[in-house]
C-alpha cells in the first residue's frame, strides 16, 4: 500500500507558476487555441457584466465584494506574467479585454434601457 502524506503538500509559487504555463499560456500562444480562448472569454465577460452592473449601479455589497475579488484575482494574473516573462503580455491583454467587454456590456446595456 503507497505511503501518503497526513498533511497535503504545501504548494510552492513555482509550482503555480509552472502550472499556469502548463495550462494557461498554450491557449494565447498557439493560435489554433483562439476560438476556445474566445468562448472562454466571453462566458467570462458574461459571468463578470451582471456583477458590475449589482456593484455599481444597484450598490449591492456581495456584488461589490465579488467584483474586488475578480479585480483581485486579475491583478494576480498580471502580476505573475509580468514577473514570469518581465512584461505584460497576452494573459494581461485577454483580462484586460474582458474587463473592458464587460463593462461596456453594462454601460450599452443600461443606455439602451435594457437593464
């Protein structure tokens, strides 16, 4: 019977580092992988819009709890490629843009009195 450990193994910031490699970065840097990155940015662009749109307009306090872990969570994306390859690159253009997606979804949306 294999030994396992009582405690889960701590994971160490390499190792998140080499598994965003692994898993993130072939869907920006291999072009044949765009039509699933452009899928998986607009299903997050439409998860993020009706976020923005309770904390900004409604000022509901989940929705604006929500969205500073999404900003959170952005900032760590660009944090890492900007220490992994020294400058913002795809990984920061795609969050970026579904930011900006987002918000203009929001902001076209309550225009038209859709929302």
């Amino acid at each position: 019977m294999p030994h396992r450990p009582l405690h889960p193994v701590e994971e160490t910031e390499e190792d998140s580092q080499s598994r965003a490699e692994r898993w993130l970065m072939p869907y920006i840097e291999d072009s044949s992988l765009w039509p699933v990155l452009i899928v998986v940015m607009a299903a997050l662009a439409a998860f993020l819009a009706p976020i923005l749109l309770f904390a900004v307009y409604h000022l509901n306090l989940q929705a604006i709890l929500v969205a500073l872990l999404a900003l959170w969570m952005t900032g760590r994306g660009i944090r890492w490629e900007w220490q992994a390859r020294g400058r913002p690159g795809g990984l920061s253009v795609v969050l970026v843009l579904v930011w900006i997606v987002s918000a203009s979804a929001v902001i076209y949306g309550l225009r038209k009195g859709w929302l």
